[in-house]
C-alpha cells in the first residue's frame, strides 16, 4: 500500500476525533485497519 498524503493523514485525523474523542490510540493506520474495525463493530452490532 502506498503512503498516504499529508492531507490523507489530516482528514483520518480529523475523522477519527470526531468518531473517538481524543484518544488518540484509536487513529486506524492503514485502510486494512479501518476496514477490519469496521466489520468488526459491525459484527458486534447485530450480535446486540
């Protein structure tokens, strides 16, 4: 997987404050990552 830009690092950044706070451990790193903690609350949501 490429790099991402700068403003690719800004908007996640921004994404991922405005879905957590301001834990900043939560950041996804890659798209993989997002993806995967997608499905994955995905899942746990019609489990509920």
């Amino acid at each position: 997987m490429e790099k991402p830009t700068q403003q690719q690092l800004e908007e996640l950044k921004r994404l991922s404050r405005e879905a957590r706070g301001n834990d900043w451990s939560e950041i996804v790193q890659s798209k993989e990552e997002a993806e995967n903690r997608i499905r994955d609350l995905k899942e746990k949501a019609r489990m509920e």
